[in-house]
C-alpha cells in the first residue's frame, strides 16, 4: 500500500520548515528568522501513532512576484500540490490573514483538494487562540491552531486529523499516551555534529543502493544536471548563484541497480561564507559528502578548474570518496578539439583525483547522462574491491623485484613483508616492514602505482598503510 503524501504549503515566513522540522523530529529543513530560505520540495517520512506517511515542505510562495526564482518556487508547489493526497495550509496567527494567504487559498481550491487542514501557527499561548477566528473566513472545515516552535501546544492535534483523512478508521484510544515532542532548539546551528537523519541528509543506506552526490562550487550547473538526469523539474535552477540550499535527494533506478542522487548546496571559499544560511547549506553539503559512496565533482567547462575546485576535490581526498569528475556546460566549448588539452590540464590541476574518470557533458543539452550512472557504478564497484592476501603479496613480491627500493644513509633498505587489504571504500592496505622511516613518499607512489595496474582500481582513490613488523 502506498505511503499517504502531506504537503505544507504557506506564504513565507509562516513557520513551514519548523513545522516540518517539527514533525519530522529532525532539523532537516535550513530555518532561519530570514523570509525565502527554503526553496526546493524536501520530503521525510512520518509516523504518528501507527500510521505512516511522507511530509513535504515547500517554499514561501509569493503568487504575484514575477522574480525568477518566486515563480520556480511556485512551480515547485504546484508539483507539491499534484502529488499530495493532504494539504496542510500554514498561516501566521500573529499577523493575521494576509493578502498572500488569500491568493494561496484560491490556488489550493483550483486543485479541489478535499483533504485540506488550515492551521494557525505561532499561536504560543492560550491567549493567543483568539486570533485564529478569522481565519474561518476560508471556509476549510477543519482548522488547527499550535506553535510548531515550541511544539507542545496543537502539533499533536494536526497530526490527529492527518491521521483521520488517511485512515477514518484509525483507534486514537490504544495508546493512553501520545508521543511528546521535545523542545529541540530549531534555530541551533548546523554543526559537523549533526544528529540527522542519513537516509534524508544524504540518501539511501540499504546495502543495494549506490548513494553519489553532485558536489561543486556555485553556479557550476549541479542543479541543472540533477534535473537533467531525473527528466524533471526537482531542484530550482537560477543564475544566481547559491540559488540549491538544502541536500535534496531522489531514489531512482537505472539498469536495474538502484541509486540515490544527491544535489547539494555549492561550496564557496570559507572566506566568503560567514555564519549564516549559507554556511548551514555548505555544511550540509559536506555532510551528504560523508554519507555518499560517490562524490560526481561537477566543473564549468568555461572556467575549468579553480582554487576552489581544488579545495572541493581536497575535501572528496580527505574523506576518501570514490569519484566521477563531471566537465560540464560542454556545449559552450566551441574548439571540441581541445578536449585532450582540457584533460591534460585537470590532471594537472587536480592531481589527488588521478584516478577518476572525466566525462565532458552538457545538461542543457541533455545528450548522453547516463554515462554518469554507469561512471558511478564501475567507481562503487573499484571501490568495494577486494583482493585476496596471497595475489596482493605476490603483485607486491613482483614489484620489489622490478624495481628494488633504494639503499639510504648507513646502507639500509627498505623490505616488505608482508601486505594485506583491511578495508574497502576506499580500499586500504597495510604494509609490514622493517623500518617505517625507511619508506619513502616516491616508493609509496610506486607500489601504489603497480597494485592499481594489477587491480582495477579506476575511480577510487587507494591507500597504503605502514607498520613494523611485529617482533615475537
């Protein structure tokens, strides 16, 4: 049986993404005092006493603004609104009716929802329900007042009636006591430390899901590329820079495997993201990092490569991501000639990603994106690989051999042991030898070197760990 939809739909400003975070009883949505944060369509799923369901927070919609971007939200609504099984009309009790909330209404009667539930919001206190009687001149039937922000006070009571449109049978006498919600502070920071939820932060943790992002500076067509590969409209795209805020995620299967594709926030210099909405989409960013299996490291083919998208690919090193390196805006090059110059400089540039693969495409175009999942695929699989002890030593044997490690001060050499693989993602091997101090970074680029032409290792990165061998 399919999962009921719920969708929060408001003019901005009125607390859709506390009440969503509320609900969700995450911090998933970015929210701040700001009106316009959020932009795109985020989704969780909700479970209220038994009963199941996916919510899905919206952005402000401000039907009269001709702005680029208002009206891409207001698209995005409109999708919300087509999807969606409830409506959960947010308005603002302390500002009472306002003229946004009634060309809202008008919208949601045009799609004849008859499962729509008008709720007050920020009504803090008992002497505020006054303020929710004007609101019945909307003439919904069922109507909720309750502060999403501090959640103790008719949260309970919307979800009771969301239950009710789902499911009319549903018994609310089994459990005497309901679920509280606790006063988790929503406006706290995002932090490195984030307590969120991985399978919305960032994708899908079932062991037969590939979970990649598209990661890159601003403005370098990630969202467009997310689209482009969904053959929908899912992220808003603008020219504006910055315009993806949230980690937005989509399941979805390509030649019988199942991905999870992750577009997040673009990445600027720390020097130009203070302590503010932005930082929370960068941190963001480099969480759905953490928890993809893949990073797809999106470039302007215009600009090439960057400081920035150095440091982007230095942070996808760090955290020992498989990669696939994405040129796009390809259809702007006019000189398709050039193609093996442009490559020789990315490897140049971007010398810690090696060993990925570099795809020259064009979402605008849209010609040829599949290649990206099959890219994803073979560097999910180098990166799960994993070699048995005795073909490791002896492709380690062979290259001592070959090339002998050279004699330093006092005549001493290096000599290796004995190698074994400990783990994959990235495939991590250890060396046991006579003297750490006696490896040499050049002799390390080596033996990597021959391993990776042993074993097809193309699009992840592989490391090599020494220790001394144990005396008994």
């Amino acid at each position: 049986m399919e999962k009921s939809i719920v969708a929060i739909i408001g003019r901005p400003n009125v607390g859709k993404s506390t009440l969503f975070n509320r609900l969700a009883q995450k911090r998933h949505a970015i929210i701040d005092k700001v009106a316009g944060v959020t932009r795109d369509r985020i989704y969780h799923e909700v479970d209220w006493l038994g009963v199941d369901f996916i919510l899905i927070d919206t952005g402000g919609v401000d039907i009269l603004s001709k702005d680029n971007i208002n009206q891409q939200i207001l698209k995005q609504t409109h999708f919300a609104l087509e999807e969606s099984d409830i409506v959960i009309f947010l308005v603002d009790g302390q500002t009472g009716i306002m003229p946004g909330d009634q060309d809202i209404a008008s919208l949601i009667r045009k799609y004849n929802k008859k499962k729509v539930i008008l709720a007050v919001n920020k009504i803090d206190s008992m002497a505020h329900e006054i303020n929710t009687h004007e609101f019945h001149k909307f003439g919904f039937t069922d109507l909720v007042s309750l502060s999403a922000l501090q959640g103790n006070l008719g949260v309970g009571d919307l979800l009771d009636l969301v239950v009710k449109h789902i499911n009319p049978n549903h018994s609310f006498t089994k459990s005497k006591h309901k679920p509280k919600f606790d006063l988790i502070d929503l406006y706290k920071p995002f932090t490195d430390d984030i307590d969120g939820d991985e399978t919305q932060l960032s994708g899908d943790t079932s062991s037969d899901v590939i979970n990649f992002c598209l990661i890159g500076k601003p403005n370098v067509g990630k969202s467009s590329l997310f689209n482009a590969l969904l053959k929908t409209q899912r992220s808003i795209v603008d020219s504006q820079a910055g315009t993806t805020r949230d980690s937005i995620n989509f399941n979805m299967k390509y030649l019988d495997q199942n991905f999870c594709l992750i577009d997040t926030a673009g990445i600027r210099k720390k020097s130009k993201v203070g302590y503010s909405l932005e930082g929370f989409a960068v941190v963001r960013a480099l969480k759905s990092l953490s928890y993809s299996d893949v990073a797809v490291l999106v470039i302007d083919a215009q600009t090439l490569v960057t400081d920035q998208d150095q440091k982007i690919a230095a942070k996808i090193v760090e955290a020992g991501k498989a990669c696939v390196i994405v040129l796009n805006k390809w259809d702007l090059i006019e000189d398709k000639e050039k193609r093996k110059e442009i490559t020789e400089s990315l490897r140049m540039n971007l010398r810690g990603l090696n060993f990925a693969r570099i795809l020259f495409l064009s979402a605008k175009e849209g010609k040829k994106l599949n290649r990206i999942f099959d890219e994803v695929k073979l560097a999910y699989t180098a990166a799960k690989l994993r070699i048995s002890t005795s073909t490791l030593n002896e492709v380690v044997r062979k290259a001592l051999i070959l090339s002998p490690p050279p004699a330093l001060k006092r005549g001493k050499r290096l000599k290796v042991y004995y190698t074994t693989q400990v783990t994959v993602s990235p495939p991590t091997f250890v060396l046991f030898v006579n003297d750490k101090a006696v490896f040499q970074p050049s002799y390390e680029t080596y033996l990597e070197r021959k391993i990776r032409e042993a074993f097809d290792f193309t699009g992840t990165p592989v490391r090599l760990l020494v220790r001394p061998k144990l005396k008994k």
